[in-house]
C-alpha cells in the first residue's frame, strides 16, 4: 500500500490534487481554533477544564472537530449542510417539484443543490444564535465559573451570528473545492478530517488515567474490532442479476448483455444513527429549561438523557431501525428502477418487467434492511456500552457513528484514488 501511495503521488495530476486536498484539510482544522469576534479565548480554556460540557451538543462538537467548545469561526462545522441535505431529501416526498427536479437530471441536482445551499445558511444563522443564547446563559459549560463573552452587547452578538454563519459557508465552499479540484468526497473528507481530529487526544486521555495502559489496549482491541466488521458488512453488497434484452437500431445489433443492481446491506448509511441521537436529544434539551426539582425533569434526566439508562438504549435501537427503514424507503424507489429497465430493455431472470420487477426488488430490499438496521444499531451500542462498562465514558467523544462514518468516507476516498490509478495503467492501493 505504501508503494501505492509513491506511485499516486508520482503522477503529476493526481500528486497535486492530493496535496490540494490536504491543504484544504489543514485550512479547516486551522479555522477550527480561531476563536469568534467577541469570545474570550482565555476563558473558553478555562471552562473545558472545568467542565466536558453540555452532552446534547456532542454530535455538533463531534461533526465540528471540537471547535464548538471552543466557539471558534468554525464552530458549526458541517452539521448546517448535513441537516440541509437531509431536509432536502425528505422533502422530495412531501413536494412533488423536488422530485421533479431530481428526475431531470444535472440540471434538477443543481438546483436542488442550490437550494441546500440557501438552507445551510437559514440553518446556520439558527444555530448560531442558539450556541450563543446557550454559552452566555452558562449552559454549555456546566459549573464554568468564568464568563466566555465578557461583552454581550447586540452589537458584539450579531458579529458573532454573522462570523460563525461566514465560516459554515466557508466550509461549505471548501468542501466544494476539494469535490471539483480535489480527489472528490469533499464533504464527507471534512466530516473525516473533524472526526479523526478527536481520536488522538481521545486515546490520550485513556492512556493518562488510572489503569491507563489495560484500558487502552482493550478499547483498541474493541476499536478494531468495530472497525473490522464495518469494513466486511460495508463491502458487503445483493447482486440482483439484469439481463437487457438484444434489440436492432438500424442494422446494428444492441443489447444482450448482462449486469447486476448492487444493493448494499446498509443503505441508509450514518444517517439513521444521526437521527436517532438528534431526537433523543430534545427530551433532555427541554429538561435544561424546566424546573431541577420537577418530577418530570428529573424522570428524564435520569432515563432518558442518560446515555447509560437502559430505556435510553432500548429507544436508541428501536429508533435506528426505524430510521433504516425510512431513509431506505426514501432513498432507494424500486418503482423508477424497474421503470429503467423496462425502457432501456433490461429485466431480472424469471422475473416480469414493469410491476413485478418493483415488487421484486422491494422485497429484497425489505429482507436486507432487517440485517442491515440490526447491524447499524449493533455498531452503535457495542462502543458505548463497552466504555460504559470500562468506565472511560466520560473520556470518550466518539462511538459507533464516528466510526462508521471514518471507515466509510475511507473506505470511498480509497475506491476514488484507486479508479484514478487504474486510469493511469497503475497498480492501485486495493488488490
């Protein structure tokens, strides 16, 4: 592999886009620690020490490489466009022109793109106002003794909101870049640079503590071990077999060959595991506003917004599941598939075009979520529960997610460079 990576970069082309796309990563995780106009970055470190924060902005935190504790320019990080993109998604069901659009082709996906775009930045200007509300009441640093906005005047506030907005459009734009300049995968490498950011002061912390040496290497043996079996199960693909029928354009003979329809164990990807984490956050996030004393809160407090209270797992699973079954439902439409082999000619063997090849395949698809979605929320729970029972919970910022999203993004940036070679006539990173 390592030879691989001496022949990538001996290649002039694919050698500067390599290295553009690790400048832009580097430029990211800079702009993670400059910290907002107005925010005292003295006090910012002061109060990580003192406190680990608000839990319920742990997926932001962790999306963002950590620069939301540190209300930096970047402090939103992707999580503005992931929240787009899926917005956008859903509501190709609702409002029958998305889906118009996504049947046009290019120029549908650039507008629907373009409207991502314009809903990135509502979201940002959104939770922009909400991490400021939520830092000068003193809530995202629980028991910070000292002020991280000394000067919360209006005018130091909307210099904030815009700041922080600018910097989810710049990432936005520097994602773009390494997509068209780049080796492609521009998001999702940011996403991956942010996530892999947190590991090595993660497995620190583990390794400083008491018993600091067993404790690492067990979580590194469960860490590969994860890594391991998402690896197998994301490679892992049903190959429904398509025939096309032979057919005489004029006096040419076309057709009569044979191809599959790759369907992936795990369809939906991450994104039931996002899902289900946002909304099991909003209970303890209505929690933090009401009364300490209430029975309510407490209720909740104690087992719901607890990552470790057994009714929070069993909703945790049952809602990643769910998600499986519905981002698939959305994302995967065997209706417009068996409409495309129909036109162009294809079908399954033994089974008839048009209606029954739907059926068909939403049968298939249904049989392979079942696993899929049992995997998914597996991969979710092993790492939590495992550092639970270790008691290096608190210490560790990343789970299931974060692995699968950094195997995954991996794993298709690897594809990407591989295809590159290939084109080149050299022997790629995957034999």
């Amino acid at each position: 592999m390592l030879g691989a990576f001496v022949r990538a970069f001996r290649t002039p082309d694919l050698r500067r886009k390599l290295l553009f796309t690790i400048g832009i990563m580097v430029l990211f995780r800079v702009g993670s620690f400059l910290p907002t106009p107005g925010v005292s970055y003295p006090n910012v470190q002061t109060c990580i020490e003192q406190s680990q924060g608000n839990d319920l902005l742990g997926l932001v935190n962790l999306f963002s490489g950590g620069a939301l504790l540190q209300l930096s320019v970047f402090a939103l990080g992707i999580m503005p466009y992931i929240t787009a993109s899926i917005i956008v998604q859903l509501l190709r069901v609702v409002i029958p022109r998305f889906e118009q659009l996504h049947l046009e082709g290019q120029s549908g996906t650039a507008k629907l793109t373009q409207y991502t775009r314009y809903l990135t930045i509502g979201l940002a200007i959104l939770q922009s106002t909400t991490i400021i509300t939520v830092a000068r009441s003193g809530q995202l640093f629980s028991g910070c003794t000292v002020d991280v906005i000394p000067n919360d005047s209006w005018q130091t506030l909307l210099i904030m909101v815009i700041t922080m907005t600018a910097g989810t459009g710049l990432i936005m734009w520097l994602g773009e870049l390494i997509t068209e300049r780049g080796v492609g995968n521009g998001m999702s490498l940011l996403i991956f640079t942010s996530i892999a950011a947190s590991f090595p002061g993660a497995m620190w912390s583990i390794a400083g503590g008491d018993n600091g040496a067993s404790k690492f290497i067990v979580v590194m043996a469960i860490v590969v071990l994860v890594i391991a079996l998402v690896v197998f199960v994301e490679q892992s693909q049903r190959r429904v077999p398509v025939q096309y029928a032979k057919r005489m354009v004029g006096r040419r003979m076309y057709g009569g060959s044979s191809t599959y329809i790759p369907i992936k164990i795990n369809m939906a990807g991450v994104i039931p595991v996002i899902f289900a984490s946002s909304l099991l956050a909003v209970p303890g996030l209505l929690a933090q506003f009401g009364d300490p004393t209430a029975g309510w809160v407490q209720w909740v407090s104690r087992y719901l917004a607890s990552p470790s209270a057994p009714l929070h797992l069993a909703i945790y699973v049952v809602l990643i599941i769910f998600f499986c079954y519905f981002y698939t439902a959305i994302t995967f439409n065997p209706d417009e598939v068996a409409d495309n082999m129909k036109k162009y000619g294809g079908f399954i063997p033994g089974i008839r075009a048009g209606r029954p090849t739907a059926e068909y395949l939403d049968y298939v698809i249904s049989r392979i979520t079942a696993p899929g979605s049992v995997y998914l929320a597996i991969v979710a729970l092993i790492p939590t529960i495992a550092f639970i029972v270790l008691g290096v919970g608190a210490n560790i910022p990343f789970g299931g997610a974060s692995i699968l999203i950094v195997v995954g993004v991996g794993l298709e940036t690897v594809k990407q460079i591989e295809s590159q070679l290939q084109q080149r006539h050299y022997e790629g990173f995957l034999r």
